[in-house]
C-alpha cells in the first residue's frame, strides 16, 4: 500500500506540472497577441467582469454557471469590440468605449441574461420530470401487469416456481 | 319384460365364459366346494344338457392356470379334469372373478373332511376301487412332470352312484400343497407352512398317495385328535409309516406299496414304476423304515427331552427364542459331539458360529443357520416362517397381506438366507441356480422402495402370473397386462377413484410384465412431492400398457379421468393463454380413448421449450421494469440533485444556443 502510494504521488506532481507547463506555454504564446490587442483586452476584462464572477463564486467541477454567464456575458461584449476595431484600437477609443455605459449595459445585460436562465430552469424542469416520471411509472407498471397476465405471478420471481413437468 | 327380468337376463349375460360356459352365481353348490373356491353351477351353451360346474377363485390367490391346458388333455383319466378357466364379470360384487370350468359327471365324495373319521375301507376295496383306477392317472401326471398335490380322502370321488370306482378331485383351483393336511405330505413339506410347500414332485404324490391309502384304510383313528405338530413329531419320531397306520392290521400284501410310499427317504421312496409292477404282480419284501440316529442320551429342550436332530431340529423351529438360547448356550455342539458322535455336524456347529462372530450375525441368523446343520434339507426356517426354499417364494405371494410375515421374509431375503440354505444343501437342486437369482433379484428390488421397485416388484418379478394385488382392482382379477386397462376403465366408469390411478403395485406390475416399461417412467413415477411429474409418469405408464398389451380396445372413461388428473402437468406450462388450449385440446382427444394422444399434447418437447425460453424472457423483462420502477419511485428523475444537474445542463445549452444566434446576428449586421 504504501509503495503504491509512493508511486502516485510522483505521478500527481507529475501531471500538475505538466497542466501548469501548459499554462505557461499558451501565456507565452498570447503575449504577443496581447501585446497587440491591448485596448480589446482592457474593454474585454472590463465587460466581461460578470463571467469572471461567475466563475469565481461556481463551486462545480464543470462550471455550468460560468459558461452559461460567461457564452451571454461574451455575446453582450462584441459590440463594444466592434465599435473598438471600428475606431482603430487605441487606448483612448478603449477609454471611452469602457466609460459608456451603453456598452456596459449591453454587456452586463446579456450576462444577466445568463444568471436569470441559470435561476430560472430548476423549478421548469423539475415540474417537468414531475410529469414525465409519473408517466413513465404507469408505463412500466402496465407492461408488467401484462406480462403477469400472460405469464402469471411466477413471472416477478417473488412466488416460487411450480417445477415443469 | 319387467325390470327383474331385464337385470337377470344382463347379469347372466355377463357371466358366461369365452362365449360359451354360462356360469350361474345364484346356484351355489356345497358339495363340490373346494378348500380356496366355491362351486357353483355351470352349462354349456352349446349343449345345455350336459352338467357342468364351475369353481370359482379367490382373488388373493393363483389357481393353477399353467397346468389347466394340459389338465384339460387327460380327459380319459380317473382325474377331474378342467374344461376351461378364465375370468368373468362378478354381479354380486360388480367385480370379475377367475373361474374354472369341470365337466360333472362324477359321483359323490369319498369323505366329507379329513378331519372326521370314516369307516374303514377293506384291503380288497382299497386295491379294486383306489389303486388299480388311479395309477394311470399317477403314471399319466407323472409323464407330464405334473404334480398333483392336492391327493387327499376328501378330495375323493366316486366314477359313479354305483361306487365301484374313485377318481381323483380337481388340483388346480389353489396353489399346490395349499390345502393339504398335515398327514398327507411329506415329514420336510408337513414341517413348512401351508403356503410354502413348494411345487412339489411326483414323489410328494406318491407320499400323499400312500398317506390316503392309509387314511382309508384305517378310516383316520389312527391320526384322530392329533394336532399337526404332534403328527410330525410322530412321523419323526416313529416314521410315517408306523405313525399313520398305527395299530391297525395291515396284511402283507398291502403293507409293501404303503410302506415304499410312505418311505421318509425320498430316493428309497416308490415311484410309480414300482406301483405299475406291484400292481403286475411283482411282490418283494416291505421296505424297513429308516429312522434318524437315536442319540445315547436325550437333550432338553423346551421342557422336553429330544433324541435325534431331526425331531429337535423341528422343535427349534417352532419354539424360536428359546432356540436361540440353546444355540447360544452351546449345549447343542457338545451334545451333538458327544450324544450323537457325530463329529462332522459338530464341526459344522462350530464352523458357523465362528463365521457368525467373525460376520457379526444376529442370534437369528445364528439360529437358523443352525438348523440349516442340524437339519440338513428340512425347510428354512427363521423366526415364524418355514417354508421349502421353492416354497418361500410362493409363500412370499400367497402371505404377501400377512404383515408379521412379510416383515420376517424380508429380514430372511436380506439376511441372504436363502442363498445360504441353497449352498448348504447336501445334493444340488435342478433349480438352484434359477432360484439363486431369483433370490438375489428379490434382494435388488428390495434396495429400490420407489415405486415401480420394492417389494412389490420383488412380488411380481418372482412371481410371473401373480394377480394385480392393488386394492384399486384386486377385485377385477387382473393376472394379465391385457386385463389392465378394462380393470381401470370399469373402476373408473363405476366412479372417480379417491386415490391416484396407478399405485406400487400397479406400478411394479406393469414394470414386471411390460419390459417397454423404462427407468425413465419409473423415476418419473417416484416424484410423489411433484405433482406434475408424477402424473406425467402415470400417463406414460399407462400408454405403455395400452401399446404393449396389444389390445386396440381405447379406454374413454379412463382417458377422462386422466385428463382431469393432468391439471398439474397443464399448470405446470406458465403461459396461461397455453394452458387454457392446452385443457381445450386436452378435452376434445381424452373422448377418442387413446392415452397416446393425451401424452402427445402434454409432453411436447417443443411446446416446453418455447414455453420455458418464453417464460426466462419474460421474467427478465419484468425485473428490467421493476427496476426502472423502482428507479422512479427512489426519485430517480425528481430527486433534487438530478433536477440540479440537468438544470445546470439545460441552462448551459440554452446559453450556447442563445449566444450562437446572437453571434450570428450581430455579424451579419456588421457584415451587411
């Protein structure tokens, strides 16, 4: 036990370094691309600060919430990327275009959007399997009462079988 | 006609054997009753002024029927003859009796019963009346290896009312030997029970010959009073000759043929050669008798005192626990050295005590091997029973409803007895292999009690034309497996049998007449816990019987029965839409009569497959819907983490959906 736990810690430390080696290889590689898209970064961060909550306070392995904010909260950023590309991607464009606050509200809305869908399906979908698994009981249910029927009560393996003749 | 009339008419309608010998239940006639039978009056139908009677059996026993054809020859003989036998519907008891059907053309008996006493018959009436008419008759069953075995007084007819003649009476309405007196068999064949006689020989006859000419000549003083083990100690004791004459004056002449009859050496004995030449003429001098080794001084036994091993060797046999005290105490080794000098049964003591202690026999076995050295060729003896070892065998059938005896034949077959006695005896028998085997075929049949096997396969196996003693048709007579089926049909027609139709000894019957009859149906016959397999095993049984009789006859009401019997097997199918066409089908071929047809529907290889794969199919679909069921009710799809997961689920693909329509649009505004 202890030789195999000897040998898994190595292989944790392992893969930890080669996620963290990853990391590193894809910042070095956007660094020029930052580097050039500064301005679209900086707007960017500013409007997509909902999803980076989102996927702060997102306690789950597969971040549903942070996808779900952050794909609407993405959507609600482009038109002040847009408007940014169309002035010629400076920082003083970038200035205004993060002090106006219509593009904030776009870009806050859609990601509100997201939080409202994320609150909103649980009790839709629950009252949906309500239905559905009541159904499906009966479904089955009606299948074994004719399989009883044609097979008798032997059939539910709870009464001993006659032996065949 | 009136209803009296009708019934009358039908019931002698039923009566009447293989088309021609009318028998009348009604006209009993006493005088021509036999020991075991009944008289009654017969006619023949072909010719109603001859008389005739008929005897008619009892059903727990075998009447000769083996020997009746070739009885039925000797019709020129001084011998009651049968004409014809076979069974026949009873109307007193709604049964069939075996019958046994004799020409009446014969006078009075001779004697009432050997019991009572008669008037003397003179010596010259004895040679004019008995001797000279019945030695053809001798020389004729003797010829045929015929033994009658039923020569007695009382079994004695006049030819006519003139009185000038006898004739011997019938021999065959019972076992041989079974209703013979005492006084009329040999001192080996008197010391064995009734029913244990055995066969007998020609030289039985002649002994039971001699014993009657001595019965008639003294008119029966001489034995008058005794009880039969009195008349055996004194044959022992004194010879037959001297203990059935007695006193009486004998002249010379007749003294010679009654004292070679009644020879207790069976070798020394007169055959019927020497009858012929005494009868021609020939005179020699009257056979001395040749009485067992008197001991120099007596043994006490049973408060008794005994002088020879044979009158000793009896009187263990009657008196058992108290024999086998004596054989322990080995009193009887030392008395039988020294009393008797005779070293070599000494030695023979001492060899079986030492193998019993070696086998760890029981005191019984001790005892009655004992008796097997002390009295060599006497009948085995063990506890209760003694019996010739021919003799067991048939005593086993004819006792087979005696409790106490069958128990103590059983112990006697396990313990191997027989094949002791067999090994033991100082000449070898013709029959000691065949009787061997039979032996140990009884033993291998015991070791098997399911039915179809045990002891009543042991009964019918040692017995060939033994009747079905099953209570179900004991009273139809069935001896022959063509009898079965009818015997079960009438059984069922009179009303449904409270008990199963096939029962052991039904079974064992089957199984010992009908070799068709495999192991396969005899192991389906022992599964009395399974209903259905049973069942099954009864109506392969009786299809057998129905092919292998070769009677085309169908049993409809049998059939019936059968198919309401079958509910199990039918049940036994687990589709319920099988089962009720199955019981339709069943219905309809059980009217046709034809067992066959009832178990082609109800033992379709094919119909069981399907119906058993069907059923393990259906079986897992229902647990596959149980556990979706169970799946649903445990929350499966409503428990608030699943709910949480798919929402989750939902609103990230709706996000996705949403967000790609919104990317889509806003390009083709830019782009537009």
């Amino acid at each position: 036990m202890a030789r195999q736990i000897e040998q898994a810690e190595p292989t944790k430390s392992k893969e930890g370094g080669k996620g963290s080696g990853k990391l590193i290889v894809t910042g070095v590689l956007m660094l020029p691309v930052i580097a050039v898209l500064m301005p679209s970064c900086i707007v960017l961060a500013i409007n997509m600060a909902p999803a980076i909550v989102a996927y702060a306070v997102d306690r789950t392995r597969e971040k549903y919430l942070a996808v779900t904010v952050g794909l609407l909260n993405f959507c609600g950023t482009l038109p002040a990327e847009v408007a940014l590309w169309q002035r010629g991607q400076t920082y003083d464009a970038a200035m205004d275009i993060a002090s106006d606050a219509f593009f904030w509200l776009v870009a806050y809305g859609a990601a509100a959007l997201g939080w409202a869908i994320y609150l909103m399906i649980p009790p839709i979908l629950g009252h949906y399997y309500e239905i559905t698994s009541h159904a499906r009981l009966q479904s089955h249910q009606r299948k074994q009462q004719a399989l009883i029927e044609a097979w008798g009560e032997e059939v539910t393996g709870e009464i001993t079988e006659k032996p065949s003749g | 006609m009136s209803e009296q009339a009708h019934r009358e008419q039908a019931s002698a309608a039923s009566c009447v054997l293989d088309g021609r010998y009318q028998i009348h239940p009604d006209k009993p006639l006493p005088p021509l009753d036999a020991p075991m039978a009944s008289a009654v009056v017969a006619t023949d139908l072909r010719d109603t002024g001859r008389e005739m009677f008929a005897l008619v059996c009892r059903s727990d026993l075998l009447p000769r029927i083996d020997i009746i054809p070739e009885l039925s020859r000797l019709t020129r003989r001084p011998m009651i003859t049968p004409v014809d036998a076979g069974t026949v519907d009873w109307p007193e008891t709604g049964g069939r009796r075996l019958v046994i059907v004799f020409d009446r053309d014969f006078g009075e008996r001779v004697c009432e019963s050997s019991d009572k006493t008669i008037t003397p018959v003179r010596e010259d009436q004895l040679m004019r009346m008995v001797i000279k008419p019945l030695a053809p008759a001798l020389r004729e069953m003797s010829e045929r290896y015929i033994a009658h075995r039923a020569i007695r007084a009382d079994n004695l007819f006049y030819t006519d009312a003139s009185r000038q003649a006898v004739i011997f009476g019938e021999c065959v309405s019972a076992p041989p030997g079974l209703s013979q007196p005492v006084m009329y068999e040999p001192i080996d064949s008197a010391m064995a029970r009734a029913s244990g006689r055995g066969m007998g020989t020609t030289a039985d006859d002649l002994y039971s010959f001699g014993a009657m000419l001595a019965f008639l000549l003294t008119g029966g003083e001489t034995v008058a009073g005794m009880s039969d083990e009195e008349i055996v100690e004194a044959k022992i004791v004194r010879g037959s000759y001297s203990a059935l004459i007695g006193q009486a004056r004998v002249s010379l002449s007749i003294m010679e043929p009654l004292r070679g009859l009644l020879c207790d050496d069976v070798k020394e004995r007169w055959t019927v050669t020497d009858v012929e030449l005494w009868l021609g003429g020939r005179k020699l001098s009257p056979k001395q008798p040749m009485l067992p080794r008197r001991a120099a001084r007596a043994i006490a036994f049973s408060g008794k005192e005994y002088w020879t091993k044979l009158s000793l060797s009896y009187a263990m046999g009657l008196r058992w626990s108290e024999a086998s005290q004596l054989v322990a105490s080995g009193v009887l080794e030392r008395w039988v050295r020294r009393a008797l000098s005779d070293d070599d049964t000494g030695e023979a003591l001492e060899g079986v005590t030492e193998t019993a202690a070696v086998l760890s026999d029981g005191e019984d076995r001790l005892t009655s091997k004992t008796l097997m050295v002390i009295g060599p060729d006497l009948p085995l003896r063990y506890k209760g029973v003694s019996a010739r070892i021919d003799g067991l065998i048939d005593a086993f059938a004819i006792d087979f409803h005696d409790q106490d005896f069958r128990q103590t034949f059983l112990e006697m077959v396990k313990a191997k007895l027989p094949q002791i006695y067999l090994q033991s005896l100082s000449s070898a028998r013709p029959d000691q292999v065949a009787l061997m085997k039979t032996f140990d075929m009884i033993n291998f049949f015991l070791d098997r009690p399911a039915m179809g096997n045990g002891l009543e396969r042991a009964l019918y196996e040692s017995n060939p034309a033994w009747p079905c003693q099953s209570p179900l048709i004991q009273d139809q007579y069935v001896y022959e497996m063509d009898d079965l089926l009818p015997a079960l049909e009438r059984v069922v027609a009179r009303g449904d049998p409270t008990q199963e139709i096939v029962d052991p000894h039904i079974a064992a019957f089957c199984a010992a007449r009908l070799r068709s009859i495999s192991e396969r149906i005899l192991r389906e016959l022992g599964k009395h816990d399974d209903l259905a397999t049973f069942r099954l095993g009864v109506l392969h049984l009786l299809a057998e019987v129905q092919r292998g009789s070769g009677t085309k006859r169908k049993c409809p009401a049998l059939c019936q029965w059968l198919a309401r019997s079958v509910q199990p097997i039918v049940d036994s199918y687990h589709n319920r839409a099988y089962r009720v066409r199955l019981a339709e089908e069943i219905g309809h071929a059980s009217t046709k009569g034809d067992i066959h047809q009832l178990i082609f529907l109800l033992d379709s290889f094919e119909a069981r497959n399907q119906d058993t794969e069907g059923f393990a199919r259906a079986k897992k679909e229902h647990a596959g819907h149980a556990r979706v069921i169970a799946w649903l009710q445990g929350g499966g799809l409503t428990s608030p983490e699943n709910v949480q997961f798919r929402s989750q689920q939902a609103a990230t693909l709706i996000s996705a959906t949403v967000s790609a329509i919104a990317i889509v649009t806003l390009t083709l505004i830019y782009v537009i």
